[in-house]
C-alpha cells in the first residue's frame, strides 16, 4: 500500500517532469519514510534488503528536507524503484 501510494503521489505531484504540487511530492516522501521505518521490523535477510531498496528509493528526495528540487527524479524511476521495494518483501 505504502509503495503504490507514493508513486501515485510523486506522479501527481509532477507535470512535464516538475513538480508542480509541493504538497503531493512531500506525501510521496512521508510514505517512503514510514515504509523505512516499517522495514526495520521485518526478521530476517528481509529486514535488509528491503531496507537498502526504500533508503535508495529515498535517496531521491534532498536530504535536509523533503523540499522539491528544480530537478526531480522521474515518476518513473520512483515507480521502479518501488517495485524493487516489492520484490525485496519476504513472499
């Protein structure tokens, strides 16, 4: 849920690869953000792998602040990326 509904929100929050709705872009970031606090308690080698694919899916956001860039990354690399979050989850 946390996944498909960030990339729906990063997707709405940009048009012609800009982000155009801060607020939207920001939600997208608070759901990455609880999902990096929700992996740290999966068991296992789950734990980490999930772990490192939300950390590089929040690399996409400046570090000191959830604030939108000039440049964003595209809603594509934000979807794909959470489709390796997906695949990391224990099945």
């Amino acid at each position: 849920f946390l996944m498909d509904t960030a990339v729906e929100e990063y997707a709405a929050a940009l048009t012609d690869g800009k982000v155009t709705d801060a607020a939207e872009y920001q939600d997208a970031w608070g759901f990455v953000t609880v999902a990096r606090e929700l992996s740290s308690e999966l068991e296992g080698s789950s734990s980490q792998k999930v772990a490192a694919a939300v950390d590089e899916m929040l690399g996409l956001w400046p570090k000191d602040a959830p604030l939108p860039p000039a440049d964003p990354a595209p809603a594509g690399q934000v979807s794909a990326l959470a489709s390796r979050v997906l695949l990391a989850l224990p099945q």
